[in-house]
C-alpha cells in the first residue's frame, strides 16, 4: 500500500524522506564544518604571525651582527693605517691636496682671472705634478726609511698644530744637518775629525736628485697651506 510520502501529487513532485534526512544532516554540519575552518584559518594566521616574527627578529639580528662585524673591520682599518706610515703620509698630503684643489673652485671668477689667482693656480698645478712620485714610492713601499721616518714626523706635528717643529723636521729631510765643507776637505794622508760629519745619514736628501727635491718642495707647500688653514693654532705655533 503506498504511503503519502511516495504517492505522486500535483505536478509530479516526488517526496524522498532519505534524501530529506541527507540534507537536514548536512544543514546541521556546515557551521560546524565554518567553525572548524574558522579555527584551522586562525591557527595559520598565528603560525603566520609567529614565523614572520621569527624571521623579523632573525633578520634584525643578523643586520646587528652585520653593523658589529663592519665597525670592527673599520676599527681595524683605522688602526693599520695609523700603524702604517706609507698610509698615512699618502692618506694626509692627499687630503691637503684635495682641499686646496676645492679652496681653488670656489674662487670668484675675477679671482680666477686676477694674476694672484693665475699664480696660485699654476703653483697647485706644479705642486700636485711634482708629488706624484712620492705617493707612487708611498703606495709601492719603496720609499728610503730615511725620509721616511722625517716624513711621518711632519704628518705627526701637522696634525697637534706644531707647525714650528714640523719645519724643523723638514729642514732635517731637506738640507740636513751635513757639515758643509769649503775648499779641500783632504790635505793629507791622515784623517781629520771634522770629516767624521760627513755621512750618509747627514746628507742633504734634496740635493741627492731632482725627483727628492720635486716631492720635497711640493711637500713644503702643502705645509704651508695646512698652517693657513689653521686658524686655531697660536701664531708662536707658526712658522711667519
């Protein structure tokens, strides 16, 4: 005997009970179907947050371990170029160099034109030429320990403002402290005590060749600039 649930009625329409339970059942399943998505989005959204700010607080510390390593290499650059004196005395005439060659640019152009200005132009020209061979001996290491260590010397006095000192030591490096002979210096068999003066560590380096008393006088110049420059040194501290 047919029930109501499987009699055809108006517009044929056909009940089906099973499928009636089916769709309630999945009716009831879909918010607990959203609230388990829900959670399972949740918990991806804070693994998420959790290793982004892992890798943030990763790539912060690796950027601290960076800046630490690059100032300690700095450090160490400072302290090899104070320890080597070919760096420095390159390093500061070439500093000397580049300011004097800005003062000179920024000139006004009747300056520039005056014959002051030309004069002053030509004589940084000649004096940048003239020291070329001493940064190439400096960068090749192959400059006499000598001149060398007067050198460093003046660096050294240019830097404190003692500009009277640092002339002296040019003096040394330049004319020296040789006795200067006049007339025959040997009149017989024996040896006189004055010619024990005469040594190699006494002769005048500027008088050895014409390329020593090139980079010698541009380095005079440079000298002189430098204590121009400073204005906060005392005049006794100068060399007038």
């Amino acid at each position: 005997m047919e029930t109501d649930e499987f009699r055809l009625g108006s517009g044929h329409g056909i009940r089906n009970p099973f499928l009636e339970k089916d769709k309630e059942e999945e009716k009831k399943r879909i918010p607990e179907i959203a609230t388990a998505s829900g959670k399972k989005s949740n918990v991806s959204y804070t693994t998420t947050g959790e290793i982004s700010t892992t890798a943030a607080a990763n790539a912060s510390a690796n950027r601290t371990e960076d800046n630490h390593s690059t100032s300690g290499k700095d450090n160490v650059d400072d302290d090899d170029d104070k320890n080597d004196p070919h760096k420095r005395t390159y390093s500061f005439f070439k500093m000397l160099l580049k300011q004097w060659e800005d003062d000179l640019s920024r000139r006004p152009e009747a300056v520039r034109k005056s014959i002051q200005g030309k004069t002053e132009t030509k004589t940084f020209k000649q004096c940048k030429d003239y020291i070329r061979p001493l940064f190439k001996l400096c960068k090749s290491r192959k400059l006499e320990t000598s001149i060398m260590k007067n050198l460093i010397k003046i660096v050294d006095y240019c830097e404190e403002g003692e500009f009277v000192k640092a002339h002296d030591e040019y003096m040394d490096v330049s004319i020296g402290r040789a006795a200067w002979p006049i007339g025959v210096t040997m009149v017989g068999i024996h040896a006189r005590s004055g010619r024990a003066k005469i040594e190699s560590a006494n002769v005048a380096h500027v008088m050895n060749s014409e390329l020593q008393r090139k980079y010698l006088t541009s380095v005079k110049r440079l000298m002189s600039y430098a204590q121009k420059k400073r204005e906060d040194v005392a005049p006794s501290k100068k060399v007038l």
